[in-house]
C-alpha cells in the first residue's frame, strides 16, 4: 500500500525488492504507469523467479 500511495502522490516511479517464497527467490519490481499528462493511472508488476541465475552467480565465485 505504501508503494502505490507513493507512485500516486508522484513520490516515486519505481519499487523493486526480493523476497523468499517456499525455498526459491522471487524478485518483484512495480512501476508506476501515468498518462501523457504524469498522472498516474495504475501499477505494473514484474516478477521473476531468480533462484537460479543466484545460484551460477555463486558457483562462479567459487571459481
């Protein structure tokens, strides 16, 4: 709630953070949609599972 009051009251236009979901790592990034005018109009919402590219991440540390 507080990232759409945020996007509405023009505070920002971007959130994006992770979170642990039954063991695999969700990262979920929201936009804020506006108009040709910058009025916000509604909220796009990207997730990805990203648990995977983590893990080669890490194996190529290991390197």
């Amino acid at each position: 709630e507080e990232i759409l009051n945020d996007f509405r009251e023009n505070r920002r236009d971007r959130a994006e953070f992770w979170i642990n979901m039954g063991g695999r790592l969700i990262y979920i990034r929201y936009f804020a949609v506006r108009d040709k005018a910058e009025k916000y109009v509604g909220c796009l919402e990207v997730t990805q599972d990203i648990t995977d590219i983590k893990k080669i991440e890490a194996e190529k540390r290991l390197l």
